[in-house]
C-alpha cells in the first residue's frame, strides 16, 4: 500500500509442523499378548476427504436425516473406511490384532482424522463418541472418592428416591389388620 501510515501488519502464521499431528501412536496388546505400538500416519487428502463423506453421511443418518435416493459411496469405499484410517497399518494390525482391538483402533483413528487428537483421545478411553465427561465428573475420577463426595451422591434419610409412596402404604394397610 502507498503511503506508510496505513501498512498492513504481516501475519502470523506459524509452519504447519510446529503445531499440526501428523501421526497417533497407539498401544494395543496383540492377539499373542505382546504391547505394540502402532503408528497411524495422517492420511492423504483424497483419503481424508472420503472419510469426512462418509462419517458426515453417517451423522446425518444417525441424526434422522432423510436417506440419499442413491449410494452416495461405492461398495469398495465404503469397505475402505478403516483402510483409510489407519492407513500403511491397516495390514499389519488385521493379522495381530483381535476385531474389537482392530475396530477401537481405526474408529479412533477416524475421529482423529474428522475432528482431533482430543476427540480421539476421548474416544480411546472411553470406547464411547460424545461429550467429554463435565467438569464435575472429571475432577471426582481423578481424586478418587472421598467422603465428601460420597456424602454429597448418597441419597439423605429423607430421600426415598422414589418409594415415598409405597413406603407408607404399608405401614398404614398393616394397621387395620387383625394380629394373629
């Protein structure tokens, strides 16, 4: 631009190395009890794009969208999917691994590659996708149960959760009965 007073700042972009994860490592004991690490290499960008399709497809569905009139996938891409995600592993980790170990795997492997490492992460722990924990509940697993804690989930004498109604009728149908 012209004239020094209105000069545009240069921005501050840092190289996308320094800050972007390019790979998960992933420990799993195989089928023969031996921890491995598995190293699950960012895919490429044409892979990258058929796994965002397909798992934005599936949201879609899952959320009562209205099915495609068409495949939206060949039948070729879709038994892909977990090739995609786990990339130059997928081989090495079918033959060593049992499927449930293989299936935690790659679908942690795919909300990496859809959303992040801390999805991913949450998902590696858990077995579940969804919400994190809340706070709450983080900081309770972590310090463990204390009496506080407890104290504070445990029902009180006044609580009945739930059985107030029934609790009473009893006592009350019993009083009007002969002992015998």
């Amino acid at each position: 631009m012209s004239g020094g007073s209105s000069e545009l700042e240069p921005l501050d972009f840092e190289a996308l190395d320094r800050f972007l994860e390019d790979h998960l490592e992933l420990p799993v004991p195989g089928r023969d009890g031996k921890m491995r690490v598995y190293r699950i290499e960012d895919p490429s960008a044409e892979d990258g794009i058929r796994v965002e399709r397909i798992t934005t497809l599936a949201a879609r569905l899952a959320a009562g969208g209205k099915a495609p009139d068409a495949p939206v996938l060949g039948d070729t891409e879709e038994l892909d999917l977990y090739r995609m995600c786990l990339g130059s592993a997928y081989e090495r980790m079918k033959t060593e691994l049992g499927w449930s170990a293989f299936k935690h795997c790659a679908l942690t492997a795919m909300f990496w590659i859809t959303t992040d490492r801390e999805t991913a992460a949450q998902y590696w722990k858990t077995g579940q996708m969804g919400k994190a924990p809340n706070r709450a509940a983080r900081r309770q697993a972590s310090r463990g149960s204390s009496a506080s804690a407890a104290a504070s989930t445990t029902p009180s004498q006044a609580s009945m959760s739930g059985t107030r109604a029934a609790s009473p009728r009893r006592s009350r149908g019993r009083k009007g009965r002969p002992q015998t």
